[in-house]
C-alpha cells in the first residue's frame, strides 16, 4: 500500500484509544460485563468509531523512523529481564518465537514491545518525544507484532490469568490495529521488518490482524459471560464492510501450560470463520 505523505508529528487522540484509557482506568468488572453486553447487542457504533478513529489516526506520519532505540529493528533478541522473568505473560512471550503449526500457532513471530508513536530528532536521531506526550509510546505499545500465512501484519496482545478481562484487552487491540493500520505505519512496518533476502515479511499490507492471546484465563463466572460477549462483539464487528477495510482477522488463542511446559494453543475463535472454526 502506497504511504500517506501528509506530514503530522503529533501523536493522534483517537476515539477508540479514550475508550481503551476509560476502560482501563475503570476497575468495576461488573461494569465491563454490561458494556460487553450492549455493545455485543449493537455493535454498529463501535464499527463506526473503528472507522472515525482510523481518520483521526491517518496523517500521523513518522514512517522514516525505526521502531527501537535499545535494539535494531526486528532483532528479536529479549532482554536479560524477560529471559529472568517470572511473569507468566513475560513467559509466554519469550516462547512465541518458538511456536509454530505443531503448537497449535497459526503465526509467525516478528517482534515485541513497539509503538506506532516513535518520532526521532532530525539533527541527532535521539528519540524525542514532547513533554505533553512523553509517556504514550509506552501507553500505544503492542506486545507482539506478528504476521500470518499471507503476510498480513497481526496485532498480538497477552493477557494472562487475571490481568484484564478479554473486553479491555479486545478494545486495547482495537485502537492497537487502528493506529497501525494506516498507510503510513503499514509503510514503515514494510520498510523495517526484512527477511535474509531483504523483502519485507510483510507481503500483504493493506490491512492488519488482530490476535488475543490468553494464558490459563480466569474461570469465574464473570470473566466467562464477558468471554462469551466479546466473542459475539467480535463475530458481529467482522462482518461489518467498514471494519473488514482495516481489519482481515480477530483470533483468540488461550494457552493453559504451567511453569516448566512447552506452550501449546488452541484457536478459542476465529472471525471471518476460517477452515470451519465457530
């Protein structure tokens, strides 16, 4: 896909990132559960704000920077921290690129922790960031960048055990894939991630995927009915013509490995239905 030139260097304030900001910053699950109810009745507002936030975000145009500071560009080398840590959601990170078609991934991973929001200093190249926005690459960074067996770029998010319910962690990837779905991060996604032959590893970039992945969810009975909403927010929002222009795919994958074991997925729900899956 051709790149957007129109030039804006200020980090855009989208529509479904407030919504992400509110849910985050509200703890009250009961209060997640009604929204995943209604919005799982009517999904056609959040389709529409899918759409207005995608116009919002378009003309934010950094695609000449790199993604890291600390690392280059698409090593996937961890940091001596994740290696260590005790974290189930750090572990299962460090195993991703690792999984493959025999563990039930149907992925391929690329990189971890970016931010479709990083803008360098012309004369020096030091990462700059205005005060007033000094902390939202960390709030706009993804956990995982992957891609399918098209070449689709994928937008992975780990939620493990009680971290957040599957509403926030679904609304939170929602703004994720906006922001880089846009022709100017699509471009700088492109130009960044390259195979031994110096071709993108991204061969299809007119849309992104989304991808939930989740490691032993919570059983209760609360998690389990907003669960069961989302995944009717998400069949619903992949019919919608608007959000296919952005989106290609919602997959869920849970994991249920403990401490010492090799990860193995299981595809919960996958929306357009692929190879069958309800």
């Amino acid at each position: 896909m051709p790149a957007d030139h129109s030039v804006s260097t200020s980090v855009p304030k989208s529509e479904i990132r407030s919504l992400y900001n509110f849910l985050r910053e509200c703890t009250r699950t009961g209060l997640h559960l009604k929204m995943a109810k209604a919005i799982q009745e009517n999904t056609e507002p959040l389709a529409e704000m899918l759409s207005v936030s995608f116009g919002q975000c378009r003309s934010f145009n950094n695609r000449e920077q790199g993604f890291h500071n600390g690392r280059g560009n698409g090593e996937t080398k961890f940091t001596t921290d994740l290696l260590n840590s005790e974290t189930l959601a750090n572990r299962v990170l460090v195993q991703l690129p690792h999984c493959g078609i025999d563990q039930g991934f149907p992925f391929t991973f690329v990189d971890y922790e970016l931010s479709p929001f990083r803008v360098a200093k012309r004369r020096t190249g030091q990462t700059h960031i205005s005060k007033k926005q000094k902390n939202v690459p960390k709030k706009g960074r993804i956990d995982v960048l992957m891609h399918d067996e098209e070449g689709t770029p994928i937008i992975g998010e780990i939620k493990a055990e009680d971290d957040t319910n599957l509403l926030v962690a679904l609304i939170q990837s929602l703004a994720a894939a906006v922001e880089f779905a846009t022709p100017n991060q699509l471009a700088r996604l492109e130009q960044v991630y390259k195979n031994n032959d110096g071709k993108s590893v991204f061969s299809e970039v007119s849309r992104v995927g989304v991808c939930l992945l989740q490691a032993l969810p919570p059983q209760d009975e609360c998690s389990h009915a907003i669960f069961m909403a989302v995944n009717g927010i998400c069949k619903k929002l992949m019919e919608s013509q608007e959000t296919l222009k952005i989106i290609n795919r919602i997959t869920c994958l849970k994991t249920v490995a403990k401490e010492g074991e090799c990860l193995k997925w299981d595809t919960v729900f996958e929306y357009p239905s692929q190879a069958g899956l309800a």
